[in-house]
C-alpha cells in the first residue's frame, strides 16, 4: 500500500509507530437469528476507525455489507479460508471512477510491470502539461488519486453494515491494525503539496476514537467531518 502512494515500502508501518509500536486486537461477533431481519441491524452503518481490518466470515452465513459507489448496499459473498481486508479510516481508499474532468491518465508498467493496461488517475492536469483530457477504455483498472488521514484519501476507508439472518446464527472473527495510541496522524509530507493540501490536522488515535464514541457510528461522515479543507 506503501509503494502504491509513490512513497517507500515501510512508509505507513513507520507512521504508524513501527513494528513495535502499531496495535493489534482480535474480537470475535455473534449475531443470533431474527425472526425479523428487517426490524433491526447485526452492525450499524460505519467505517472502521482504526487502519486496517482482517475478517474471517462464515462463509456459508451471509451477513456483510459494504456501501456501492453509487450508494447502494452491497452483500459480501465469503469465499471459503479467505479473508476480507477492510482499509480502515486512518489509511482512507479512493473510489475507482473518475471525478475531475482534468483529470489525465497515464500507463503505469514501470509500477505495475505485469499490468500493462493499468492506468492510473491523477488530477488535476499539471499546469503547462500538453496532454489532453483522457478518455476511459473498455479495458484496465482506474484509480482515482484524489487528494484518513495519513495518505491524505488517496485511500478510503469502507462503509459497511452487518445484516442479521432470520433462519441462522453468524459468527465472524475480526482482527484490528491501529496505529500506536499516542501518536499524532497526519497526512504524510510526501501527500501534501500546495495543489493538494492537507485534508486533515494532526489527531491521535486516542483522539479519534473518542470523537467516534462520543458522536455514534454515522457512516462515514465523522473521518468525512474532520476534513480542514474541502477536495477539490
């Protein structure tokens, strides 16, 4: 996730303490069958706080959710000994779409040898750049490199929900990565330039996930809240 910001290899493992500074916590969910799943939510709407989450899901209970690009709930289809990995609030995910009408694309062999095809989003068009506005091809993979805090949402984190099942139980067990506690977030230097300031002023962990308990789960509007200036 590192090399794909442009920045080195251990970059968002250093900003997050170290190897011996990041945290690490397991919690396993129970969700017991309803007879009306329709009247309530296993998980309300939210965004993980932290910066990354690994699941182990009852893949034969479906259950999770997460929110579409266009806004729509989307259910998650377990695959057997496979993990989901959710990008929590601290390290946010860009949205695969294009969202400037500037934006440029280039082909990205020299980062992704084995992808010939992948083209990669920036935006805006670099002042004095000769290159026209690209157009989307029927082929590739696009990411949109907008402006959590530390690669300043170039990643975003995800939106999702757990629904609860009228005919069986679900367990699911999740595993946390967050940074260390104490350790004021930013977006990194490297992130940050007059064309894209910094979205977020420096906040701790601790900080953070107190703001989030005392405003309750709101989808993602609480990292989308603390944002110093507006994407552009």
């Amino acid at each position: 996730m590192s090399a794909g910001l442009g920045v080195n290899p251990g970059r968002l493992q250093e900003e997050f303490g170290g190897a011996e500074g990041a945290g690490v916590c397991v919690r396993v969910n129970y969700y017991p069958r309803c007879p009306q799943p329709e009247l309530t939510l296993g998980l309300s709407s939210h965004s993980d706080p932290g910066g990354m989450t690994v699941l182990l899901a009852n893949e034969r209970v479906r259950g999770l959710q997460v929110r579409g690009r266009g806004g729509e709930w989307v259910t998650v289809d377990p695959i057997a000994d496979a993990f989901i990995v959710n990008v929590g609030d601290q390290i946010q995910i860009a949205s695969p779409h294009i969202s400037d009408p500037k934006a440029y694309a280039f082909k990205a062999p020299k980062l992704y040898p084995d992808k010939k095809e992948l083209h990669v989003w920036h935006m805006p068009l670099p002042a004095g750049s000769t290159d026209q506005p690209a157009r989307p091809k029927d082929h590739g993979a696009y990411c949109s490199i907008a402006r959590p805090v530390l690669t300043n949402t170039t990643y975003r984190s995800v939106e999702h929900r757990v629904m609860v099942n009228a005919d069986a139980e679900r367990l699911s067990v999740a595993m946390f990565y967050n940074p260390r506690s104490d350790l004021p977030l930013a977006p990194m230097a490297e992130l940050v330039s007059p064309g894209t300031p910094a979205l977020y002023k420096p906040m701790t962990f601790d900080e953070y996930r107190l703001y989030i308990r005392r405003n309750g789960p709101r989808g993602k509007s609480q990292v989308e809240s603390l944002k110093a200036h507006e994407d552009r």
